[in-house]
C-alpha cells in the first residue's frame, strides 16, 4: 500500500488508483461488486498496541478517529452515507473482515480486530476526488 494525496472515487465501481479492485464482478454472480472502499480509523490502528505504519492494515482510506463527531466509530456508520470532501459519497454497509495477512504483521492480530474493531467496507455512491485532509461527514 501507498500514500495518494488524492484518489479518484466513480460511482459503482471504485477506486480508480486501485487497479486490483477497480470496476471487479463477483465471480459467482457476475454482477459489479460493490466492496469499492475499505476505511479504518488510526485509532482503531493505533489501539492494536503493535507497530503498525500507515498502510500496514491495507484499508484503503485510513481515517483521523478525530473527525467523527463525538463517540461515533466507523462500525454505528454502517447502512449511512457518508461525504468525504466536497462530492464523493459513500454508503458504509459492513464490517471488514480481516485476512490471515494481518497475523503475519502480528500474530493474533487478526483475531483482535473483531467485533467492530476492523474498519468498514463502503460503495462508491457518488463519485469524486477526495484528497488527504478532506472531511467526511454524514450524509442524512
């Protein structure tokens, strides 16, 4: 994973930087899948009490706990929509489920980010640019 000062989001389809995942069926259905963005917060990372460097969770946005208001964690945004930046909208519609990958940065680090400690998968509902520093807000 890599920093990107900016990303390109299209509705539907993704990440267009992400050129694994960008515009992908579902191979059993055939239909566009909708796991378009991964996020986690650096709080959640951070909370792991291992090294972790950006990037090393391989979310594709990873977030300043910061700026959800007040308690709110990405896991009580799932089934909302949420704005980062001015266009981009995303409709957060599940937990991520964490890989084998992460006992490998950590063991046991996968079992530890369970029970909504693993971030979210999000669609790309409407599209934009979004860049580092951005808000994100709720969309009602």
């Amino acid at each position: 994973m890599i920093a990107e000062p900016h990303m390109d989001l299209v509705q539907g389809k993704g990440i267009v930087q992400d050129v694994r995942y960008f515009d992908t069926k579902n191979k059993s259905s055939g239909k566009a899948n909708k796991n378009h963005v991964s996020l986690m917060t650096r709080e959640e990372i951070a909370s792991f009490k291992c090294d972790l460097l950006p990037g090393d969770v391989r979310s594709n946005i990873e977030l300043n706990g910061s700026i959800l208001s007040g308690e709110v964690t990405l896991a009580d945004l799932i089934h909302k929509n949420v704005r980062i930046g001015q266009d981009a909208v995303l409709h957060i519609y599940k937990l991520r489920t964490p890989c084998w990958q992460m006992d490998v940065l950590q063991p046991g680090l996968q079992a530890s980010m369970r029970h909504g400690r693993q971030g979210v998968i999000a669609e790309v509902v409407h599209s934009g640019r979004i860049s580092i520093g951005d808000t994100i807000s709720i969309v009602e």
